[in-house]
C-alpha cells in the first residue's frame, strides 16, 4: 500500500493505492500515485509544481466540454466528478444531443441550400446545366476541405505544437464524432491559449460536423 500526502496551497491532498506508484520529489514532499494523478486530471486538476489550477473548468474549457458533449466526440480527458455534476451532464445530453442534432441539420440545410442558389444563379447567367451543378459542388467540397481540415492543422501546429499530420488527425477524428481523446486541445500546461481559442474551436466543430454529414450524406446519394 502506498500513501501519498502532498502540500497543495493550504490544503493535504491524501492518495492511497494498491497499484502502481511513481514516486516523485516536490520540495520536501514525496508524491504520487499514478492512479491519482489520472483521477486528478480527468476532475479537471491541473498540476503545475506544487499547486493546483482549475483553469481546465474556466468558461471556456466548460463550454468546450459541453461541446463535446452533445456532439457526442466525448474525448474521455475530462469529465464530472461529483454526483451532481454526473447527474446534470446526463439530463444536459438527453436534451442537448437532440437538439445538436436539429441545428446540425439546419446548419447543413443552410450549405446545401447557398450551393443550391449558386448553382441556380450560374445556370441563368451562363446557361449552364450540369457543368453549373458540377462545377459548384466541387468548389462547396473544395471549400470545406480547406476550412474544416485542410487549414486547421497549421493553428493546431502553431497553438499545440503538434505536427501538420497530428493536427489533420485531430480535425477528422473530432468532426467524424470518433473522438478517441489522444489528442485534444488546449491541454498542455506548458502553453499559453488565448481566450477565444476553445469558443472558435467549438464553432469550428458544429459547422465541421454540418459540413462532413452534409459530403456523407452527398456520397450515400451517389452511391444509390
């Protein structure tokens, strides 16, 4: 058995474990469970030397979490730790993944109706017929490459330091809902985000997810 006691402000934070340890020297303490840390990660606990931050349950990292809440990605590195938190993300999923799933199809209804009108407006003025809806579809697909997974990956590799492969990973593995947590953002502690990273990023998700069901959807018509 090991016990684990380390200084956190004012306050002892207390381990016990039967599993594996690492033993890790802060000043004159000695920490930490391993499986602690984990624990203490996931509640939102950020450890920076010997202090704690709840920066990760900010505004803007709690907006992000309901995010990938109600789009169901669920990247599993961060999640409620009290009965009550438990309770209301459960109650806060049965309607909002319902309703994300409603916007989404008005999000996506809204793309397919601009390249609709695009290519209605080709088809008058150069009275063009299946070039215009060609030539418009490709230039909708070609658009949504470039902004949901061509062009984020260079802000992932200037924000996260990931590389240019890392970061296209990331964009397809998130706006497919696969969402496997490997790599999420804004969870080095070694960096600095701005405010406005994580509400953009959110955004980025919603009208991905809209775009990507839309090419899906566009593909499955295709094929039949």
């Amino acid at each position: 058995e090991v016990v684990v006691v380390c200084d956190f402000t004012s306050q002892h934070w207390k381990c016990q474990s039967h599993e594996l340890a690492i033993r890790v020297v802060v000043g004159s303490h000695v920490i930490v469970s391993l499986q602690g840390i984990v624990q203490a990660y996931k509640s939102g606990i950020t450890l920076q030397g010997n202090t704690t931050s709840l920066g990760r349950w900010d505004f803007s990292g709690s907006f992000f979490f309901s995010i990938s809440a109600i789009t169901t990605i669920g990247y599993g590195n961060l999640s409620p730790s009290t009965v009550a938190g438990r309770v209301f993300c459960i109650l806060f999923a049965l309607f909002g993944i319902p309703l994300n799933l409603v916007l989404l199809n008005e999000i996506g209804q809204l793309m397919l109706q601009g390249v609709q009108n695009c290519t209605h407006r080709l088809e008058e003025v150069f009275h063009w017929q299946k070039k215009a809806s060609l030539l418009i579809k490709t230039c909708a697909l070609v658009t949504g490459l470039l902004l949901f997974l061509l062009l984020p990956p260079f802000l992932f590799s200037d924000k996260e330091g990931w590389s240019y492969e890392e970061g296209f990973y990331y964009s397809f593995i998130t706006l497919s809902t696969i969402g496997f947590g490997d790599y999420v953002i804004g969870m080095n502690p070694d960096r600095t985000y701005p405010g406005w990273y994580k509400n953009v990023i959110s955004l980025w998700i919603l009208f991905g997810m809209a775009w990507l069901a839309l090419v899906i959807k566009l593909c499955i018509n295709f094929l039949e």
